[in-house]
C-alpha cells in the first residue's frame, strides 16, 4: 500500500483512507480527522479491485499535496 502524505492544511499524519461499496461501484475518499478537510476521489466501477482503488485514492491524495 502507498502512504498517504500528512495532511497540505494543518500537517496531521492522522489522515484516514475511506472507500464503500456504492451499490455496485467503490467510492473512495481521504480525510484528515484534525482540520475536517475531505477529499472524494469518486466512484469507480465494479470490475475493479478493492485495492486497486485504495491505491488510486492514495495516489490523487498524494498528488494534490504540496
């Protein structure tokens, strides 16, 4: 598993990783339990593994962080 980077706002390393079955689709997001920032990533489809989208929400987190 990719780490989540700490959190652009307030540095939080508490950042919690969230991804549900959406009816037939993932849908993923990140937030940090410290500032309230969230983050969706969006829904993905059903032929896709659960962990494939952990790694894909991961990743747009880590992204967006500067």
């Amino acid at each position: 598993m990719v780490k989540l980077k700490p959190c652009p706002f307030c540095g939080s390393n508490e950042i919690k990783l969230s991804i549900h079955d959406a009816g037939g689709w993932w849908d993923g997001g990140v937030t940090c339990p410290t500032c309230g920032i969230g983050f969706k990533d969006g829904l993905y489809g059903s032929g896709i593994s659960i962990d494939d989208v952990e790694k894909l929400v991961t990743e747009s987190w880590n992204r967006r962080y500067k």
